[in-house]
C-alpha cells in the first residue's frame, strides 16, 4: 500500500495513472516524474518496491506543489481576487462561470433555474 503526500494509491492501477490521484498531479506531470525518477510507469502500485515507493515519496515533495500546500495557494488567491473587488472575484463568490461562458442555457443549475421538463424555468412569451 503506498502513501504518497498523504494520499493512497490504490494498488491495481498501473503506476502512471495512479500518481494522478494526488492533487496537483496530472497524466503530463506523472509522466514527468516517473522519467526524472527512473521508475516504470507501467507496473502496479501493489508491485512496487519500498526504494521505488520512497524515491518517489522524496521527489514529489522536493519538486512538486501537491494536496494542502496547493489548495492553501489556490484559496489565497481566490480570496485576493475577491478582496479587491475584481469581476472573476465576484463570479468567483456567486459560484458563476467567471471566463466568459454563456450562461442563458448552460450553469443553469447553479443558477437555480432547473427545468425538469421542456417549457419549465423559460420566460414565457406574449401572445399579441
């Protein structure tokens, strides 16, 4: 069972698809680390040795921003775009697409406007 950033791999993954399950860790920077370290990304977790499991362990919190230390940033810098006032902040704190997304027929759910059949939840239309 190897624990890596405090966070456990399950074993019958091939290694290079199970480092994704560390936050911070996507397939590109998976891929990445397994080639500074050497390490086959093709073998399971469950068959990995304790040299292999530590080698990895040292080079993830060397190099790598993962799990708290990353949500702390990213939270931070939420919260700065908030507390100056700025539109991403403002989206940001309403939970609304905050990069330009259209929002008259997508994120409607979070817009509270559900339509649970066709004609619900839509302006309707004068009939002149």
């Amino acid at each position: 069972m190897a624990r890596i950033a405090g966070v456990t791999l399950p074993p019958n993954k091939k290694l290079e698809f199970a480092l994704c399950y560390i936050y911070g860790i996507g397939s590109v920077t998976a891929k990445k680390v397994l080639g500074e370290t050497k390490v086959d990304g093709n073998i399971r977790v469950k068959d990995l040795s304790e040299d292999d499991v530590n080698l990895l362990r040292s080079h993830i919190e060397k190099n790598i921003k993962v799990e708290g230390e990353l949500r702390r940033e990213v939270m931070g810098n939420i919260k700065r775009l908030k507390d100056i006032g700025s539109y991403r902040g403002s989206r940001l704190a309403k939970s609304l697409p905050a990069r330009g997304q259209r929002t008259k027929t997508n994120s409607r759910t979070v817009r509270g406007n559900v339509r649970r059949t066709m004609g619900s939840g839509r302006t309707k239309l004068e009939k002149t």
